[in-house]
C-alpha cells in the first residue's frame, strides 16, 4: 500500500473525487468558457410539437408537487438537484449540472489554486467529527504547526464540531492576507490549542512529486490536469535537468483527467512537432486533430508510464498517445475507460453545465470509452471490470504494435499489486498507521533525523498500539510482515516529522511497482531506438 493510498478509510472519499473530476472536468472542456458552434438541425413540426408537449407535461408535474408534496417544495432542490441531472444521467455518466457552490469548486480546481490555509481535512473515522488530515508544506497550516490528527473545534470562535468538512474547508478559505483563527484539540494536551493564521495563495500543484529514484532515472507523477500542469511539467523537468534524464518514470495512476489542452500539451512535450496526440469529433463539432508542440530534450531518454484502473479521461490521453506512437511502455493495469469529450457551459445563476459533446480518439484512431449502457452509476464508477478489449477496433501503433479500442488504455506490460492479508488488512481497516503517528508524537518530539527509520522499540510500541486498538494478529503474523510495517509507519510519521510531501517521495522510494518500471526501462529504451531508427529511415527515402 503506496503513501499515495495511506488513508485507507479515506479511499471511497479519494474515489468519489475521481469520479466527479475525471467525468465532469473529463478530457476536457476543450474551452472552458466557449460556446460550440450550433448544430445543424432539420427538425420536423412534428418534433417541435412533441418537445412543446413534454416541456407542457414536466410544468403540470411540477406544478403538482409543488402545491400537494407533504413538505415545502425548493425550487433549487428540485431544479438544481433533481430535474436537470436527472435529464442528464439518461444521457451519460459524464454530463452534469453545476450549482453555483459546485461551479465555483471546478474553477477552482482548474485553476490550479486557491487562497486559504493549506490543509487537508476529512472526518474522523470513529466520530466523523473534522480532522486534520495533513497539512501541505510550505503552507500557513504547516508553518503554524498544524498536525494530522488534530480535530478541529472552532473556526473563528465558531464550533465547526459538528459540521461536514465541506462547510469547515469554505470557512477556512477566504481573501489572502486576511486572518482566521483555528482552535484544535490534539492528543496528548490537556487544553485546546490555537493558532492564529494569515490566509495566503494556496498552489494545488498537479505534479505533486518530481526527483531522482536513482541516478538517471527521474521520477515525476501528475495527480490531475489544471491550467497549469504543463507548465509545472516543463518547470518541474528543468529544475531536474532534463538534458541529464537517462529514463523518466511517469506516474499516471489515480490521475482523473482534467483540461484537454493541458493533456495535448503534456503529451506534447515528449513527442515530435506535429504529430498527433488526439483528435476528437461530435454531431455539433468538425473533427479536430491535436498536435504536439515538441521540445527541446523530451525525445532524448526512454519512458515508462504507471497506470492503473482509476487513469481517466486526460490521464488515458496522454497514455494513449505515448503509446500509439511507440514513445513510452505502458506499465500498469487498464485504464478507466472514458473517451467522452466534456464541454463546460457557463449558465446564469454561477451555474454551469457540463456536456458531453464529442468523442475523442488517439493516434492510431481507438475509441476507448467503456460500455456504460445497462449498468448503474455506481457499477460504472466501481463495480467489477471484464476484459474490456472491442475486437472490433483494431489499429497499430506506428511501430506496428497491435492496440485495441473499448474499455481503456489496456499496458504493454501487465502489473498487479500484491493483496493485503488478512493482518495488513486489518491494520489498514483500523487506520492504525495515522493513529498510532498521532499518539506517538503527543508526547515525543517531532523532529527526527534525516533518513530515519523505525526501529525496533517504536516497532514495539507499535504492536502493543495494535493489540490494544483490537487488531487481531498472531506473532507469525507480526514476523511476517515485519518489513511491511515499518515501511508503512516510516512513510506515515514522515508527514508530522518532516511534511506530506517527504512522505510521499518515501512512499515512493518502497513501491514495488516502481522497482518494476525501474526493471522495464530497457523495453522503453527500445522502443525509443526503433522509433528513431524508423524516422531515419523515413527521412532517408524522402531525400
């Protein structure tokens, strides 16, 4: 269990996310606030009539519920909440109607930022009263001394106890530069503690990670597409050292989507000047080709990119292209599935609508939108998957490697991360990790030195931690999966004693899927020299 899935009770939190950002925000509104041209429409008298009549049918319904239903009827809750996304749902799983509080969240994530503390909040498991999850380094929470674990109590002398970390989260955002006053109670302290903070910019970086796993071999994962992914991309690889890369590990796994133009883009940056990353038509849309803008070092060194079953949407944009085009091998599971194209209309109200549009299409000319007819939303988003393979839609990559359409980008190499057993499922389920980290630091210092691992006393405390939170286990148990836990307590407490983002480079550090990518780096390499051998070739038979 990599530190990008610690929270084992978070997950269907985490997932839920996935789903809304990836089939909402989708492989993109391919402008956020353009309009596409109208569709051309020959329509009948008899299908005016028919739509006057089922528009006259849905106001008499309304009108019914709204002066007999047992309770007071809101128009918003009914409008907003229940017609419209109801009309929408029969459509697809990823149209969607957004009320003002809902429209305002997806600027913001496509924003990449927002002004408030910078933390990480969620329920807590056995009260479902608001705690810290994490703070983000460099933030106004982390530099206060904010930790995981702590429960939120008041907001500016107002209890948040009792609310939803939605409405804490809107009470902690605001102007920057203006100040908020957060009251907390932390294991181990008698008394609540508080801490005066000053809201500042809050960056939601998209590429939360990028650095050296070993020497020439670069690591970069992009958690989703904003307005400013390429660019961190690009900032990210030259603070590297991009001309000194010998391998890049990109890791797409968990990454929703987002914009379309940032995934063209971020493609783009590791493929020849010209050459397609996706194209995408609709019945209101011509069909368009988009085209790599090229760099100067990004075709210069293998890659292997991480996916898995929740890479959608623009995730499979990129991951499509690279391997249509023979530039990266795919390591991983089959992707999510979705090649509906979302555009983003903005209606009155601070509202907005997003519509699917458009299908989307990589290189070699796969459709890889998974088959959502008779099944629910949910089995959709998280039910089982079955070989999602259409032997009907079979195209080559350039080197011609066989590639098929339907449910997915399907790797070049399948990998399957080993199962919890029943003891690392039970310490997972009571989220003992982040319980016994919180513990520990209520009465031992903070700071630890650089590079530090547990050892056996902290192990130690920690055993009798899970004896007494009722974790069953025997000692073979314990002897087993001895250097499980101390990988997993080590990235844990990495978050309190240093920050989230040094526990995300050590989770990163033990993931064996990693060492896998490190191993299949030679498959990439030789991909690459083919390629270019191809180009060569080609460039030799036009002279």
């Amino acid at each position: 269990m990599s530190s990008q899935r610690r929270y084992f009770l978070f997950i269907p939190l985490f997932l839920a996310a996935s789903a809304v950002v990836g089939g909402l925000i989708g492989p993109g509104a391919t402008t956020v606030s353009a309009a596409p041209q109208a569709a051309q429409r020959n329509a009948s008298a008899s299908s005016d009539e028919d739509l006057k009549a089922s528009i006259e049918s849905f106001t008499k319904i309304y009108d019914i519920v709204d002066q007999n239903y047992s309770d007071k009827l809101s128009s918003d809750k009914a409008i907003y909440k229940g017609a419209i996304p109801g009309m929408l749902r029969t459509l697809d799983p990823h149209s969607n109607f957004f009320d003002p509080k809902e429209y305002a969240g997806l600027r913001e994530e496509q924003h990449g930022m927002y002004y408030g503390i910078g933390m990480l909040i969620g329920p807590q498991p056995r009260t479902g009263k608001p705690m810290v999850i994490h703070p983000f380094g460099g933030t106004p929470a982390y530099k206060a001394g904010i930790r995981p674990g702590d429960l939120l109590m008041e907001v500016n002398d107002k209890r948040v106890d009792d609310l939803n970390t939605t409405e804490v989260a809107d009470m902690l955002k605001g102007p920057k530069g203006t100040k908020v006053q957060v009251t907390a109670r932390r294991e181990g302290t008698a008394k609540p503690i508080t801490f005066n903070l000053i809201r500042d910019e809050i960056p939601r970086n998209s590429v939360d990670t990028a650095f050296w796993v070993k020497p020439g071999i670069a690591y970069m994962r992009i958690q989703s597409f904003t307005e400013t992914t390429s660019h961190e991309v690009d900032e990210n690889l030259k603070a590297l050292g991009e001309q000194n890369i010998k391998g890049l590990i990109l890791d797409l796994r968990e990454n929703p989507g987002g914009l379309l133009t940032e995934g063209v883009a971020t493609a783009g940056h590791w493929l020849d000047r010209g050459q397609v990353v996706v194209s995408h038509k609709g019945r209101a849309f011509s069909e368009k080709p988009y085209v790599a803008r090229g760099s100067q070092y990004g075709e210069s060194y293998p890659i292997v990119v991480l996916v898995n079953r929740y890479s959608a949407s623009a995730a499979e944009i990129v991951a499509g292209a690279l391997q249509d085009h023979d530039r990266a091998w795919i390591l991983g599971d089959v992707t999510f599935g979705k090649g509906l194209v979302q555009t983003i209309f903005p209606l009155n109200d601070n509202t907005g609508l997003a519509l699917t549009t458009q299908h989307y299409y990589t290189p070699s000319g796969r459709l890889i939108q998974r088959n959502y007819s008779n099944i629910s939303f949910l089995d959709y988003y998280y039910g089982r998957r079955t070989d999602a393979k259409d032997p009907t839609d079979v195209k080559q990559t350039d080197l011609g490697r066989t590639v098929y359409g339907g449910g997915g980008i399907t790797p070049d190499e399948k990998f399957e991360p080993s199962k919890l057993d029943a003891f690392e499922l039970g310490v997972a389920r009571k989220n003992a990790f982040f319980g016994f980290s919180a513990k520990y630091f209520s009465d031992h210092d903070t700071k630890l030195p650089k590079g530090w691992i547990p050892d056996e006393a902290v192990l130690e405390k920690f055993h009798d931690y899970l004896m007494e939170q009722g974790v069953k286990f025997s000692e073979a148990d314990w002897a087993k999966d001895h250097e499980w836990v101390r990988n997993q307590l080590r990235a844990e407490m990495y978050v309190t004693a240093f920050s989230y983002e040094d526990s995300q480079r050590v989770g990163v550090e033990q993931d064996p899927e990693i060492q896998k990518a490190i191993e299949a780096m030679p498959k990439a390499a030789s991909l690459l020299a083919q390629s270019k051998a191809r180009f060569e070739k080609q460039r030799a038979s036009i002279h």
